[in-house]
C-alpha cells in the first residue's frame, strides 16, 4: 500500500496542495512572511486576553452543578492563550508548521479591498434608508468595480462599465427582493411601502 | 416492516406537488452553487436560513437537503471541466477528471461521477434508512456524559485530525467555541460577552458566521490576492460512457460507496479520508493498460471511485445528524442551525417526536437523487454555462445574496457590520491557513457541549469523574485518546525509519 500512498502524496502536491513538513525547508512566496505570522499568532494570544477579562464579568454561581457559567469563557481565554503563544512560537521558530500554500498573489491589492470594503460598508450604513435594491446595487457597483480593478480590466473606469455595472446590480437586486419579500414573505427594508421598491 | 411503514409515510409526504417542487428548486439550486466557484453547501443553505421564519419545516428541510447533496453533484462537473481545484473534496475527483477531460473524455468521466454520486448515494440512503432508527435507540440510551464525550470526539477529529495543523485546528475550534459563549448562557441566564449590546444578547448567528467566513471572505481574497485568475475549460464532450467505461467503473463505485459510507456514519466528519483512500484504493487496484492511464490519460476508476466515496459520506452523515445531533461539517453544522431554528433539536428523540418530518426527509433523499440524475446527465450543458459568468460580476453578486442572509434574519444593519468584520477573519484564516470547519461546528455545538457536560457534572454532584465511571464515557474518552495520539505515533515511526533509512544509505 505504501507505493501508491507515495504515489498519492505526489499528485497531491501535483493538485497544488502542497505541504511543507519541514520548517526548514523554504515555503511558497505566497505563505505570509514570518512577521505576519507573528502578528497573527498575537492576535491569538490578544483575543484569549480579551475572554478572559470578560470571564471575570460573568457570574460564577454554579448551583449544584459544579461548573458555572464562566467555565467555558475561561477554558476558552486559557486554550487560546496557549494557541498563542504556541503560534507565536512557531513563527519564530521556521514559521507556522505545514502551511499550504493559500493561492493567488504574494502581495494584497489593497486598492481593490478598499473598493470592495466600501461597498460592504456603505450597504451597512444605507440599507435602512435607502432600501435594499438601491443599497444592494450601490454594494454590487462598487465591489465589482473593485474586483474588476483586481482582474486588471482596462475598461473598469469606463463611463460604459459603469452604466453597465449599474443596470447589473438593479438587475439583480429587484428580483431577488420581490423574490424573498413577495413569495417567501421575508421582511427586507424598502425605499416606499409598496414592497415593490 | 416498522422502518417499510415508516418510509412509505415519508414518501406520501415527500411527494406531494408542493414538497416535490421544494426538493427539484433545491436540486437544482445546489447544483448550480457547486457548479459555481466561490460558493459552496453551506453558505447556500445559510443565506437561505431565513426563509425558516415563514416556510413549513418538512418543505425547508426538504428543500436544504436537495442543496446538500446537489451541490455534491455540481461540484464534480466544476472540477472536471475546470483546470482549478476547488475544494479537498471534488480535488480527488479533479486529479484524473481533469486529465480525462484534458484526453477528450470529459463526457465519460461527468458521467461516471454523476452515476456514481447517484449509486453511492442511493445506497448511503439505505443505510440511512434501515440503521438510523436503531441507532437512534441506542442514542436514547445515553446520557449527558457519553454525549458530551462524543461531541468531544467530534471536536477533536475536525480540529486536530484533518487538515494539516492541529495547533491552527485547534485555535480555530476555541473561536468559534468562543464566539458560541456571546449571549445569554442558557442554563443560567447569565449574560456572556454582550459589552452591554442587546443585539448581541440573542448570541452570534450561524448564518452571520457561515456566509461571513465563506462568502464575504471569498470575495474579499479574491478582490485581494486572487486579480485576474487564469482558467482554461476544457471542453465538453457527449456525456456517455461506453462498455469498459462501465465495467471499469461499477466496481470502483462499490468500493467506493463501502469505503464511504462508514466514514460518514461516525461523528468525526470530514470527506478528505475516504476519498483519498479510494483513490488509493483504485490505483493499487488497477492492472496493465487501465494502470498507465493514472496520472497520463485520466484512469475512469479515479473518477468514479472517489465521487462515489465522497457522497456515501455526505449522505451516511445524516446519521450522526438526525439520531445524535453532531454535526461534523460546515453544511451540516448549518442545518443544524435550521432544525434549531424552528426549535426542534436533533437527537435521539427526533425519530418519536418528528417522526413524520424524519421520514419524509428520508424519502426525498431517494427521490433527489433520481432528481439529481436527470439533472446532471442529461442537462450537464446547461450547468457548464454557468462556468461562464465572469468572476467580477459573480462575486459581487455573491454580496447581494449575503446581505439577504445576514440582513433577512433580524432585520439588523449591526449584523451587516458584524458580517464584513467575520469576512475580514475570515480572509486571515484563509491566507494563514486556518480551517474553517472547527470555527463553524464549534460555534453550533459548543453550547449544547456546554449545557451537556454541566448537566453530566450536576448528576456527578459536582465531580468530573462521572466521565470515567460510566463504561460508554470511558471507551469514547480511550477513542478520543488514540485519535489523537496514534496518527502522531505513526508518523514519529516512519519519521524514525526514514531517518535510519538515510543514514544506513
């Protein structure tokens, strides 16, 4: 069973999901910098900080059960820490053991994050106002303004991509309202009480 | 005959105009989600929670079942006619479907994956129908500590087991069994990590988390890292397969179904094992000419061996489901979230209390299936199409469709907010790779983990070796134990033996 196991574990690696078993040995470009690492594996350890000063908040009467309330938060606050610390650990250490490579590009296009982040935000903060179709389209219009920008599209800023981009969004905003609002009677905020717009 | 009665009941329900309807939309729909990149199961079934506020159960739970296992379906044709894998799951199948495909046999292997998705899951359906009751029994039988010790076991397996870290499994298990504390604790009352927010009082919702960690995050990362992505189709040929095709394929479907199914009826989770496995399997299996075309021209077995083992366990892990309530994966952790939105708990009670509900679940298993046949081979051309939606137009629609699910439960624009900032965690936990898995089933089962081992400590009085005492908790605590500790074991000694091996060299 051994060979085709061997076997196995390279067209694995063929299927691009290589993993490096050896912290010595050198990793993808595109498995974050050991920093980054660092970062993340302090963010563990700053989350587990935060749950535990939030277990001291919670009510520890057990009743006769023995266990109360807090003893999930604190066994969460003391696991992570522990995580964190690990991870920590690791990434000093030769980086995060075994980390696949997580595709795409070395580095993040933050321009296209910031175009799609604003449609994301902005549908959060008009939603309630403007209805969903029009907070909807104006998400659906920048965010795929923004993946457009990330794909490289040369046409993305013109004027005809965005009336495009725009009769999209309507497109498909309107009928999924009239859909979950109509038929399956869910409540979704409209602009007028019609419940068709 | 009680089981026969049962099921016959089950079917007069499924099969009513309006139930069949719900399973076709379901089909269809979760066949065009695994078709789709960038979407999967449960992100679908999790958009669509809301609708439990306003359709009958048996309808919804027919329904989300027919995305369940369509998209298992759909999935197969994305990786066979797309040169990228997509996920652990359908990334077997895509090894020889891909270079079968590449050969001009696309047709023959969509075909020997759609019969196969349809002959292993018909048999997982039996297997769910004839063992589900008696397990069901047995599971009557247990109490708070040989329930939590499983839920224990299915921890461990989707945090420490698969994937490639169990530190990082681990770490994302603790948040989402973290994330599970926000709200009001339900034995006590006491309020957890609220900050004094009403909103956050009725607790996280699953779908927030599901459709934050797999859509929003998708979208995001592709917007981040993914730019313009470089994808050849191959091309589609007749969907048909001739008579090697079928006598290669037919045994390579029935190992696959056995290797299957037992891995999907235990509550440890995870398609990657038996797939890989029958694979494996098929390859040591095969001789002479069918042997060369492994990894050259695409061998049909790698094809059919695989898809076959993938849905035997997506369908046998129904089991653990309905009859204990343990979800191991992160569409069926979401459909346990739709059974707790109408206020009904899976368990062992599920098949006395909701029996007609159970039953008729069963039964439009059987009848998806077929649904999923006709589906799939005879309409495959109509699914390809999907493939070709360009990407910028079909991510930001994903958004529009996440703002129905996130926003349709509660009506809520902090949710919205909350959702963007799961979808940021997310795109971390994707880049730094971080299972998902364990975030979402932690999340959803580590409250009832919690009320069951608090009231396993009550009936102890107070003393934790109530886990020890009672012979059931005892063996699942010796079965947690060697899971954890005899695949490390294994791989310390061939380490060892390599190492030696090198140095006698």
């Amino acid at each position: 069973m051994s060979d085709s196991f061997q076997d196995l574990a390279r067209a694995a690696e063929a299927a691009q999901v290589s993993a490096y078993a050896d912290p010595d040995e050198p990793q993808s470009p595109n498995v974050p910098s050991k920093r980054a690492q660092t970062i993340v594996g302090s963010g563990v350890l700053l989350v587990a900080v935060g749950l535990a000063v939030g277990a001291l908040q919670i009510p520890s009467d057990s009743g006769y059960g023995g266990v109360g309330p807090n003893f999930l938060p604190w066994l969460c606050a003391i696991v992570l820490a522990v995580c964190g610390a690990l991870l920590i650990w690791e990434a000093r250490s030769g980086g995060f053991r075994h980390a696949a490579d997580p595709g795409g590009h070395a580095k993040a296009d933050i321009l296209s994050f910031v175009w799609v982040s604003a449609g994301l935000l902005i549908n959060a903060a008009l939603i309630g106002t403007v209805g969903f179709i029009f907070s909807c389209t104006i998400c659906y219009v920048l965010a795929v303004q923004g993946l457009r920008r990330a794909a490289h599209q040369p046409q993305a800023s013109e004027i005809g991509t965005w009336v495009k981009d725009v009769i999209t969004g309507l497109l498909i905003s309107a009928p999924v309202f009239w859909m979950f609002t109509q038929f399956l009677a869910i409540n979704l905020p409209g602009l007028t009480q019609t419940g068709w717009l | 005959m009680d089981i026969f009665n049962a099921l016959m009941a089950g079917f007069a329900t499924a099969i009513t105009p309006a139930n069949l309807l719900w399973a076709l939309v379901g089909c269809a729909l979760g066949t065009a989600v695994g078709v789709l990149p960038g979407i999967g199961p449960a992100v679908a079934v999790a958009m669509l929670l809301p609708i439990t506020a306003k359709v009958d159960v048996t309808a919804s739970m027919i329904f989300f079942a027919g995305i369940y296992y369509g998209a298992m379906y759909g999935g197969s044709t994305t990786s066979i006619l797309l040169n990228t894998p997509g996920e652990t799951a359908s990334m077997v199948t895509a090894m020889e479907g891909n270079k079968m495909a590449k050969s001009g046999r696309a047709g023959a292997a969509l075909a020997t994956a759609a019969i196969g998705s349809f002959v292993a899951g018909t048999f997982a359906t039996v297997v769910v129908t004839l063992f589900a009751p008696y397990v069901a029994d047995f599971a009557v039988k247990l109490g708070p500590p040989e329930y939590f010790m499983l839920m224990v076991l299915a921890f461990t397996t989707v945090s420490a087991v698969l994937g490639q870290s169990s530190l990082r499994g681990m770490t994302a298990l603790f948040v989402g069994l973290a994330a599970g504390c926000i709200g009001m604790d339900q034995i006590s009352g006491a309020a957890r990590y609220t900050g004094g927010k009403m909103e956050l009082l009725d607790g996280i919702d699953i779908v927030l988390v599901a459709v934050g960690l797999f859509a929003v995050a998708e979208v995001l990362y592709a917007a981040m890292y993914e730019g313009k992505v470089e994808e050849s189709q191959n091309k589609l040929t007749r969907v048909h397969m001739t008579k090697r095709d079928w006598k290669r394929s037919w045994p390579a479907w029935m190992r696959g179904t056995l290797l299957g199914t037992p891995f999907g009826c235990i509550p440890a989770g995870g398609t990657e094992i038996p797939t890989f496995l029958s694979y494996a399997t098929e390859k040591k299996l095969a001789k002479g000419e069918d042997k060369a075309e492994f990894g050259g021209k695409g061998a049909i077995e790698g094809v059919a061996g695989p898809e076959a083992a993938n849905n035997a366990t997506v369908t046998a892990a129904l089991i653990p489901l309905l009859t204990l309530g343990i979800p191991t994966s992160n569409t069926t952790a979401v459909l346990l979230g739709a059974f707790q939105n109408y206020g009904i708990n899976p368990g062992p009670q599920l098949f006395t209390s909701s029996a007609a509900l159970v039953w008729a679940l069963i039964a439009s298993l059987y009848i998806g299936n077929v649904m999923l046949l006709v589906l799939n081979l005879p309409m495959v051309g109509l699914w390809v199409k999907l493939l070709k939606i360009p990407r910028p137009q079909l991510y930001a629609g994903i958004l529009i469709f996440a703002t129905v699910g996130a926003y349709g439960m509660r009506q809520s624009a902090f949710d919205l907010f909350l959702l963007y900032g799961i979808g940021l965690l997310g795109v971390i936990m994707r880049r730094f790779d971080f299972p998902t898995a364990p975030v979402v089933v932690g999340m959803i089962l580590g409250p009832l983990a919690e009320a069951q081992m608090r009231n396993a400590v009550s009936i102890g009085e107070g003393s934790w070796w109530i886990f020890l005492q009672r012979p059931m908790s005892l063996t699942l605590i010796i079965i947690v134990l060697a899971v954890l500790i005899i695949p490390r074991v294994l791989k310390r000694l061939s380490e060892a033996k390599q190492a030696r091996e090198a140095s006698a060299a």
